[in-house]
C-alpha cells in the first residue's frame, strides 16, 4: 500500500505579505481503500503560517460534502499543524482546503518544503510565492484655512506661500500622483480655487477672492490615489 499526496493547483500559491488564502491538498492511496484517521502533517516555510483562527476542511464537490475538520495539533509558532484524513479511496475523492497567512513583514519571493505535506511514510512538495505588496487605494481630504491653518483632516499638512498659493504635503506619498480635487470653503460663486500641480507627494493649489484677485482663501480638498499599503 503506498499513498499518493499532492498539493492542489495553482502551485505555487501566491499570497501578498500579511494576506490570507487557502491551498488545496489531494490524497488518495495504491489498493485498497483505507479508513478516517491517517494523520497528515503540514509543514509550512519560514514567513508563512497555519493561523490560530485557520480552519482545515473536507471538500467533495460531487457529493456536496464542504466540513470543518478538527485540528490534532498545531506547533507554537504556527508552521506545522496535523489533521486526520477522511476515508481515503484509490482515486482522489475530495480534497482538503487548509489557511495559510503570510507574515506581514516576510519578504518576496519563492518559499518551498519538500517535504511539507506527509501521510504515512509519503511526503510531498509545499510551494508558495510572496509577492511584492500592492498598492492599495487611498484618500487624503481636508479643509484649510486662509492661513494655511487645518481646519479639519488629517494625513497631510499645509503651508502659505505668498499671494493665493498653498502646498500641501502628504504624510505618507503617494505611488503616483494622485487625483486632486479642490473647491471653496465659502459661500461665493466667485470664488477660484485650482489645482495648479500634482505630484507624489504634494499637490499646489491657487486661490482668488470673489472680485478675481488672487488671494487667501480658505478650501477644501481630496486627494485620491494608489499608495503602497501600511505594514
């Protein structure tokens, strides 16, 4: 009797750094059919772990079986966990869908075990990718006043530079220049406020009185943009 263990496609899992997904794992045996209760053992690479809350679960898609499976052991640090398989045929009859989060701080890169799954005397390869983080979308929004003073808001600050012209300065840049919308914080259709240039990190702004001097006046702003995600 020899048992055939595999990991699901796609292989390798790709996951970003402090995300959590599933991977699937396929058993079946050589011979006769063997019953519930073979411990498989899953051993995860540095970076990635079983969480505390991961569930493992029998799926069979054609008998609509989808179930928790309990946990009979989980190491410390998270890296290796066992199961009790289900009954196990001589073809794959369903398969196990097992969490897997990736540290947030764990570097890009390519992460295999060779022996990171094992039932009986049986081990297989575990591969997983980490990816770059992606960027993800952000807004920065508030209102300033004639002296540049920040009336509300947060995530930038703000300075005068003469005349009618303001810089704000995101605490955090932007991935690529983001999107700037800006309009008066008074009550005058007069009133001009414009974006006059955009970059990663700051966005200029103009203003004009009601009478079409340039001058001080108070605004409100957002910025909508791509940024690279908070660890």
């Amino acid at each position: 009797m020899a048992f055939h263990i595999t990991q699901g496609n796609p292989t390798p899992l790709i996951l970003q750094p402090g995300t959590n997904a599933s991977f699937t794992i396929e058993v079946y045996v050589d011979g006769n059919p063997v019953g519930p209760g073979e411990i498989i053992q899953v051993k995860l690479p540095e970076g990635l772990v079983f969480p505390p809350t991961g569930e493992i679960r029998f799926i069979n898609l054609d008998s609509g079986v989808n179930r928790p499976l309990p946990i009979e052991s989980r190491d410390p640090d998270g890296r290796l966990v066992r199961f009790k398989a289900e009954g196990i045929g001589n073809k794959p009859e369903g398969f196990y869908s097992v969490n897997v989060l990736a540290a947030a701080t764990a570097a890009p890169g390519d992460r295999t075990v060779t022996d990171g799954l094992t039932i009986g005397a049986t081990s297989a390869k575990l591969s997983f990718r980490v990816s770059a983080p992606q960027p993800v979308e952000r807004r920065v929004y508030g209102t300033i006043g004639a002296n540049a003073n920040i009336i509300s808001g947060s995530g930038f600050t703000a300075v005068w530079g003469g005349t009618s012209t303001f810089t704000i300065t995101f605490t955090r840049p932007f991935t690529s220049p983001p999107v700037v919308v800006a309009t008066a914080a008074q009550g005058s259709a007069t009133a001009i406020v414009t974006v006059a240039s955009v970059s990663t990190t700051t966005a200029v702004i103009y203003t004009a009185s009601t009478s079409g001097t340039w001058g001080r006046l108070p605004f409100h702003f957002i910025a909508m943009g791509l940024a690279a995600p908070q660890v």
